[in-house]
C-alpha cells in the first residue's frame, strides 16, 4: 500500500513540475512553446499525471492494494509499450525518412558591413538548411559571392554580366550547379561569364550602391539588377515594422533621394552574444519534424503573411505610391552611375507565388481573407515596366514565361519556402539566357 500512495504522489508532483513554462526552458532556445497544438499536449499530459495519481490513490484505498498493484502494472506496462514504439518509430524515421529541422540558417553565412548592412563572408562554407525543404552545402568564394571562384580582373576577351539581388539572386537552398546563373553560364558562348552578387535581403537601394562598392571594380559589361515584389519595395524605406539594420532612402526637399540609416547598427543576430543552445530541443526528435511535416504542408499556402497582396490593389495607397516613387528614384541613381561606367543595366522582375500560381495559391489566399475585388496580379509588372520605359531601362519580366510553365503543371517553387527551386532555377536562366543572345550577342553556333 505504501508503494501505490508512493507511486500516486510521484505521479501528482510530476504533473505538477512538468509544466509548460519548464518544458520550453530546457527544450526550446528562446524559452517560449510557440505551437498551440504542443500547448495543449503538455496540459493534457498534465492532467492525465494529476488525475491519475488522483485516481491511483483512491484505487488503492477502495479496491485493496493487490488489485491496485495489478492496475498500475498494466498501466506501467503501457506506458512503457508506448515509449518503446516511440522510440523504435524515431529510430526508423531518422534511418528511412530524415527530417530535421532548421529554420533558415542564412545568418551563418553573413558578417556585418557598415555601409551595407551584411555581405557574405568570404571563403565561408556550411551547410544551409531550410525547414522540412532543402538541405544543401554552401561555399561563399574568396570575394564574398555565392560564386565559383573568378578573377578581380577580367580575363581578355571576356564579357561579363553582374547580376545583382536578393535571396532570389543567391538561392542557398540549390546547388551551385543549379543555381539560374551557372544554368545561364552553360547555355551562352564561353566568351560570357556570369557573376553572382546576390545577397541575401538585400533591397534594391543595397544593389546600387554594392555596385559602387566592390561590383564596378570587377568590370562588368553588362548588370542585371532582381526585383523581387514581396519586400523590394518596403524594405528600400523600412515599412516592415522591424529594426533596420540596412541603409534606408527617402525623398527630401525637391524629391532628392537621401540614404541615411548609415553607418548601419550591427543586428543582433550578427553579434556572438554567448549564449549556448539547450541541452535537447523538441525538434531534435525527426518524428516530431515529420508529424509536423505533414500538418504544416497541409496549411502552406495560408502560413506566409504575403505583404504583396496591397501592391496588387488597383487603389494605389499613399503609402505605395511613395514607396514606388521612391524604388523609381532609386533605380535612376543606379542607371547614372552605370552609364558613368558605360555599364548598361536591366532590371529582371521575379515575380511571387502568388502571381506564377494564381489558382492554387491567390485564389486560396483571397477567399481566406474575404478580399474585395479590385486587385491585379498583373499591375506590379505594369508599374515596373513603366518605370524602366520612363528611365530609358530593359526590362525583363519573367512572370509570363514562369505562369506558362506552371499552367503546364511544373512545379518551379519550393512550397514553403516560397523561393525557386532547380526547376525554376533552370527555367530562369533560360529565359534570361535567351535574352542576353538576343540582345547582347550572337546565338552559339
């Protein structure tokens, strides 16, 4: 009998002591259980200890301790059954169907820089991850370029083209191989070289002025500068409603352009803070991951918050319309320069998810919202494409070609992750490809 109040108190404490805000201590990094669904499994693990330690006690003092013995047994029995399954089903899953967890780790490969925020750190090479999508090695060359190593000095009778841009331009979840500019590398005459400055989060501002600071001393021939819709536009003026740690622009008197935010604060993420990672996290555990797996990718489509959706509303805010303004003034200021160079410059549209998969993924977002008519998926390209006629600008807008191939049913970008994959990749780097024959140069022969 002793033995059963034992057991029933231990059972009590224990529900007690396991509770939620001592559980995200030691297993989760920033001491928060962000995951609803995890919530409630602590509780009700919590009341199933409390009350059966309850109902363990007043077992033994009405049924008499032998049956009671016999009772915990079997409950012993099943929950070591189960933990046992569980063990065995980790096992399997981390030799059949891997899956760990990382969120993106881009900051890895980054190192601070006081003018432009972050660069790439030269010579870096790790493996990045992203959750549940990709897991992939990455070799930053000596320059700071998700890059094959390549000369400062351009070789005689090489043509270069730059191709400036964000985390579309570096693509860390593809293979170098795979990447748009090694696919448009392959496909042009070997006099081409194709040089790879995208960085990740970069804004259109940080492009330009990149330029000046170490893509201009490589002597392109040619730049191509990636829009990307999503945050192109807020991030140039820092509506995002986060810190910024990137240089900022504006219109002062007489619509001037002005950068300021400059030298940028170091962020966070970027500064060895000390501190260690816990012991064991949840997401150590793959059959976590892969229960997890199967019920995020189920939601993908509704888990992004798409700050694209307002550039779409043909009822242009004040708010837009000066960021576009601003994004216009400066895509001039980066023209001048390049033709201070002789450098003719392109801007190359990437276009979101939203707009390549306007039935699986639009349409799902705006019932989801209960959004009004009144949006064009098509209007940023319109707006871009007057801006570049307006500033004397190629433009290149990859939407129709990417739409057309997804009507066909390829599937061109990670799900999650919402970036290109390979496929999309190689799709890009033909089209781009075809371009540069087109416009710059004869076709292979």
């Amino acid at each position: 009998m002793k033995f059963i109040r034992i057991t029933a108190l231990a059972m009590v404490a224990l529900g007690f002591v396991l509770n939620e805000r001592l559980l995200a201590l030691l297993f989760t990094t920033d001491g928060q259980i962000e995951s609803a669904m995890f919530q409630k499994a602590i509780r009700g693990l919590q009341a199933i200890l409390v009350l059966g330690g309850i109902g363990l006690a007043l077992a033994g003092r009405f049924f008499g301790p032998d049956r009671t013995r016999r009772v915990a047994a079997r409950g012993a029995a099943l929950i070591l059954g189960v933990g046992f399954s569980l063990l065995l089903a980790e096992g399997l899953v981390r030799v059949l169907m891997p899956t760990p967890f990382a969120l993106s780790e881009v900051t890895r490969f980054l190192e601070y820089h006081e003018r432009l925020g972050q660069v790439f750190i030269p010579g870096k090479t790790a493996i990045h991850t992203v959750r549940f999508e990709s897991r992939n090695k990455v070799a930053i060359n000596s320059h700071g370029m998700r890059n094959p190593e390549v000369p400062l000095k351009k070789p005689a009778g090489t043509r270069r083209i730059a191709l400036l841009g964000d985390s579309f331009a570096s693509n860390l979840p593809v293979p170098q191989a795979e990447v748009f500019t090694e696919v448009m590398d392959r496909l042009l005459p070997e006099d081409w070289e194709i040089l790879n400055f995208g960085v990740d989060g970069y804004t259109t501002l940080q492009e330009w002025m990149q330029f000046g600071e170490t893509v201009a001393a490589f002597e392109p021939d040619a730049v191509m500068v990636l829009f990307y819709l999503r945050n192109d536009l807020e991030d140039n003026v820092g509506y995002s409603g986060v810190p910024n740690y990137r240089p900022l622009a504006r219109l002062g008197a007489d619509d001037r352009l002005e950068v300021y935010n400059v030298p940028c604060p170091i962020p966070p993420q970027l500064q060895d803070t000390g501190e260690k990672r816990p012991w064991l996290l949840i997401t150590d555990f793959h059959l976590y991951n892969l229960i997890r797996k199967v019920l995020f990718v189920r939601e993908h489509v509704l888990v992004n918050a798409y700050p694209e959706i307002p550039l779409f509303n043909t009822q242009i805010s004040e708010k837009n319309a000066y960021a576009w303004k601003l994004f216009e003034s400066i895509l001039a200021a980066f023209k001048k320069d390049c033709d201070q160079k002789g450098v003719p410059i392109v801007l190359v549209n990437a276009p979101t998810i939203l707009q390549v998969y306007e039935e699986e993924y639009w349409q799902t977002v705006r019932e989801s919202r209960n959004l009004q008519d009144g949006h064009d998926l098509g209007l940023p390209s319109r707006k871009l494409s007057d801006i570049c006629r307006k500033l004397g600008i190629p433009f290149v807008d990859l939407l129709p070609g990417l739409k057309q191939r997804a009507d066909s049913g390829e599937i061109l970008y990670f799900r999650i992750f919402q970036h290109w994959n390979a496929l999309g990749n190689r799709r890009v780097g033909e089209i781009l490809a075809d371009y540069v024959r087109e416009h710059w140069g004869p076709k292979p022969e």
